[in-house]
C-alpha cells in the first residue's frame, strides 16, 4: 500500500465524511500568474535587502554617515535647537569653572610654607590697604565661639579665678 | 519529493556561481507547496504572500545551516511552518484579540477574501479548522491536505510520530463534530 492509499485509508476509517470532502476542490485561489511571477518577485527582494544591508555595513561610508547627519542637524529647525543647546553649554561651563588666575595662585601659595607666608606679610603689611588687613582679622577671629562651648557662667569665672591666682604680681602687671 | 531535484539544488547552491540558479530552482520546486501550507494557516493570500516571501528570504539567508540531517522539503516546511505560526501569533499580540476570538477572526477573513471561493460545505470545513489550535491545524493539513507521512511530520513540527497521530485524530472528530452541528 503506497502513502497516499494508506492515508485515505485512515482518513475514511476516522471520517467518511472528511473523506468524501476531500475530493472536492478546497476554494482556495491565487490571482492569476501569481506563481509564475513570485520567484522574480523574491530574488528582486533579496537583492534590495542585500543592497541596503551593504550600504548599511560599518566602514563602507562613516564618512557618508557623517555627513548625512550633519546635513539633518544643519536643517534650520534643528539648527536653532542645537545653537540652543550648544550656548548653553558654553554659559554652563563659563558659570561653573574655577577661575583660572585664582586658581594658580591657589596652587603657589599651596607650595609655600607658614612661615613663609608669614614673613611674606611681615615684608609688606605697608602695601596691605586697611580695608584687607580688617577683612583678614576679622577671619582670623573665631566668631560666635563661646555660645558652641557648653560652659556655664559660673564655670568660666571658676575658671578665670583659678588662672589669676596661679599668676605672680609681675605677669599680673605685664597682662594689665 | 524528487530527490534528484534535492540534490542538485543543493549542488547548486554549495557553489558561489551557481548560487542564484540554484535559489531560483528550490524557489521553483516548492513554492507552491509552501505556499499552500503557509495560505491555509494565515488564510488571507495577502498575509500568505508576505510570510512566503519572508519565509524565502529567510532561506536564502540560512540554507548554510541547513546540513542535510533531514530532508530539505522538511526542512523547508518546518520554516514555513513556524512562520505563519509566528505570524499568526504576532498579528495576534497586536490587535488583542482574544485566543478563542481568533477562530472566528480567520473565519471572517475567508469570507471577505475574494481569492477564496470554496462550496458551502468547504467554507464550513475551513471554519472548522478555524476552531482548532494553530499546531493542530497545521498538523492536520499537512496529513489531509500534504499527505505527508506521520515520519515526515515529525520532522517537521519537531514532535513524536505518536503525538502527531492522536493530535490528527482528535483533529479529525472535532472537526466532524463541528459539521455535524452546523449541518452540511
């Protein structure tokens, strides 16, 4: 028995009705020459799909790629977004980075010593203006020390009795 | 199948000049069977038509890989096969249609489709089918329609030669069941 047989033979054990139904054209259709031109119709696919997969290809025109997409970003609508974007960029940075000239100074006095510094301002205290040498006292002065201390009154005189006694007349009247 | 065909297509295809001569004759040997396999599952020529071009494509891009464990009209049914379910399945996820809704979606497609113009009783068949899973409809048509062998189709859908008989009958007495209650 060939295959063909051996599955009707099935189908008409299962289904004589089936069977029967089997016989009869299904309904489908194609339009006319479909087969005929559809092999035409793949290879011609297949070739415009391997074109672009080409051209579509790493190295085969970055440069290409390149220019395409400036030449999109020069279109004056995203021109004018993108001169946008870049200005504030630019006012970001400006706002933001350290001043150049301070910042070098910075750097030379962090290789300079204290003692250094100090004799520096010893040589030339008559060049400082008086408004500088306030503004550096007054940042030398800790402010608004005490109130941070948890020291009563009564503690603090304790405590300044006990240096005045422990000091001799001499460096009694040399402090006053 | 011609196996000679086979083979010389696939002597045709192993050599870079004869590559395209070779892929214009395996497009010529089965497209018509791929087509039927492919246009009875997604039921509308439109969709049957895209999913076959798809699914040669996808051929002609992987035919490398196919290392001759089985026979090549297998080998091209199975992709066949898994494209229009894949199609199905994706047609599906976009327009939400409900999984028992589907049945009567495709059904309603072969009526509107002007390249479908069965008899009464073959309408009904096809709303039948309709009705059933997408791999048992598939596994019904290539024994009814393909006559392929239970061995063949094993191959194909990549399942026992014993699951695909009794999904077949089972296939067979809903389908009867489904024209006895619609009275043909």
């Amino acid at each position: 028995m060939d295959q063909q047989e051996e599955i009707n033979k099935e189908l008409n054990e299962l289904s004589p009705f089936l069977a029967k139904l089997k016989k009869e054209p299904d309904g489908f259709e194609v339009p006319h020459n479909y087969f005929k031109a559809l092999p035409d119709e793949i290879m011609s696919r297949i070739e415009a799909e391997e074109q672009s997969s080409r051209s579509e290809a790493p190295g085969f025109s970055w440069l290409q790629q390149w220019q395409a997409a400036l030449q999109g970003l020069l279109q004056p609508q995203y021109a004018m977004a993108l001169a946008s974007v870049v200005l504030l960029l630019v006012a970001t940075w400006w706002w933001f980075a350290p001043n150049s000239a301070m910042a070098e100074q910075e750097n030379v006095f962090a290789t300079l010593s204290e003692e250094e510094i100090l004799n520096y301002i010893d040589d030339h205290i008559d060049t400082f203006g008086p408004e500088l040498v306030t503004v550096v006292e007054q940042a030398d002065q800790p402010t608004d020390l005490l109130p941070a201390l948890p020291i009563e009154d009564a503690e603090a005189e304790e405590y300044l009795d006990e240096i005045l006694n422990e000091l001799d007349d001499a460096e009694l009247e040399e402090l006053l | 199948m011609a196996n000679n065909t086979d083979e010389q297509i696939l002597q045709l295809l192993a050599q870079k000049g004869s590559y395209e001569r070779g892929f214009r004759l395996l497009i010529s040997t089965y497209q018509e069977r791929l087509y039927w396999q492919i246009r009875r599952l997604v039921i509308e020529h439109e969709d049957a038509n895209d999913v076959l071009q798809n699914c040669f494509i996808k051929i002609y891009k992987n035919i490398d890989r196919f290392k001759g464990n089985s026979k090549l009209y297998t080998w091209l049914y199975r992709i066949a096969t898994n494209e229009a379910i894949t199609f199905l399945n994706k047609k599906q996820r976009k327009a939400t249609i409900a999984i028992d809704d589907e049945g009567l979606h495709l059904s309603n497609k072969l009526e509107a489709d002007t390249y479908f113009d069965g008899s009464r009783a073959q309408l009904q068949l096809q709303k039948a089918l309709c009705t059933l899973p997408e791999k048992q409809r598939a596994v019904f048509n290539l024994r009814y329609f393909e006559e392929m062998s239970y061995k063949d189709m094993s191959a194909v859908m990549g399942t026992s030669v014993g699951a695909l008989k009794a999904s077949y009958h089972h296939a067979v007495k809903k389908i009867e069941h489904y024209l006895k209650s619609v009275e043909i």
